[in-house]
C-alpha cells in the first residue's frame, strides 16, 4: 500500500535514475490544502503503483496558489508504465474533488551534484526553495554548477542556514533546477543580503545565462511504498 511519511527525501539517494519535478496550479491557499489532502486519500487507498517508485512528495508555495511535485524514479521506464496503467484514474479522483487543476508540465532531470548535509547535522529544512536557471543552448551548465557549488564553499558565514542543495539537469538541455533545503526563511533571506563575493560575482555573470527564478515551498505531503 501507499503510505504517507513526514521525512523529507533523501534527493542523494543512488537508487533514483530518473527525478522528475512538475508544478500544479490550484488557484487559492484552500484549494492548496484541498488539493493535497485529495492527493492523499486518492493514494493511500490505492497500492503502492510501482517497484521503481521509490518516493512521491508534494510541496506547498508559498504564493498559495501552486503545489510542486517531486518524484524519485529510478528509471523513466518505470514511469511511463506508471502512466499507463496506473496514473490516469488518480488524475481523475483528485480532479473530482478539486476540479479545475491546472498541471503545468513535467519536467525531466539527472541529479548532476549535491552540497549534501554535514554528518551529524539533524535540522529539519522549514524552507525549500527551488531555483530554475535557464541556459542558451550548448552552454556548460555543469561548469556553471561547479561555480555554485564553489562559492557555497568560500563563504560559510553567508549560507550557515543552508542546510542542502541539489543541483539537477533537465534531460532537454536548458536548464538547471536547484533543490535547496534551508534552515528557516530568516536563514535563506540572511544569505540573499549577505554581500556578493568574487566567486558568487562569477556565477552571476557565467555566460550563456538566459535568466532565472525561485520559489520558496513548505513540504506538505510525502508518500512511500507501505
């Protein structure tokens, strides 16, 4: 059976082949709670769709009118035979009791690096933020993650709240989504105040850099295999 759990993932888990991000757009903040308690009653009453599920999260913007979703494949062959057997009629229940749910789109990813949480620490993230950065085409997205990832490093006082980021490569080419976990909001605006160093100077200015955007996100439902 689909079970629900209050961790939040583990995006550094090697078994995950295939991580995908989508975004819902519902409307208002009580068709947000409508829409995730939909979301699970439709599973939980149903068994668990998949051995290459491992993992189904649900995430609460802050703007009150959109839910990200975040699932852990560990191949998209898993997923397209989820779609055909399996995802239609859960789409149809949720659509019963909140109807008018705008899916956006599915986006498809490779986990390319992490800032993985320090051994010991035992914070639970109260903010996650995602990050899209959209590239020209052939641009080096992975040389620009390795400056993100570079400048984190140099200035520890500036992201101490900081808990993890993930850095992940849509399969298309484009863009890069960043799956940060911050301490707290206050620990996230701190560090978009803190002053610009030379390396976060670098990654501002990478060439090939289309533009970007951030949403700030509460975890609100995870499901796992029961």
């Amino acid at each position: 059976m689909s079970r629900r759990t209050e961790q939040h993932p583990d995006l550094t888990d090697p078994r995950i082949g295939a991580p995908f991000f989508s975004t819902w757009r519902v409307g208002t903040p009580e068709r947000q709670r409508q829409t995730v308690d939909a979301i699970g009653r439709t599973w939980e009453r149903r068994p668990w769709p998949a051995g290459d599920l491992l993992g189904y999260h649900v995430y609460a913007g802050d703007d009150g009118t959109t839910l990200m979703h975040y699932s852990q494949w560990s191949s998209e062959q898993g997923y397209e035979g989820f779609v055909k057997a399996h995802r239609q009629e859960r789409v149809d229940e949720i659509d019963t009791h909140v109807p008018g749910i705008e899916r956006v789109g599915l986006g498809r990813y490779r986990r390319y690096r992490s800032r993985e949480r320090v051994v010991g620490d035992v914070r639970v993230p109260g903010l996650i933020v995602a990050v899209r950065v959209d590239f020209e085409a052939g641009e080096r997205r992975a040389e620009w993650v390795d400056l993100v990832l570079r400048g984190v490093a140099d200035d520890p006082e500036g992201h101490a709240g900081l808990i993890s980021a993930h850095f992940h490569l849509s399969t298309d080419g484009g863009h890069v989504l960043n799956y940060a976990e911050w301490e707290s909001d206050r620990a996230y605006d701190a560090s978009l105040a803190a002053p610009v160093t030379d390396a976060w100077e670098r990654v501002r200015t990478y060439p090939g850099v289309k533009g970007s955007s951030g949403s700030r996100y509460r975890h609100a439902l995870g499901l796992v295999p029961g």
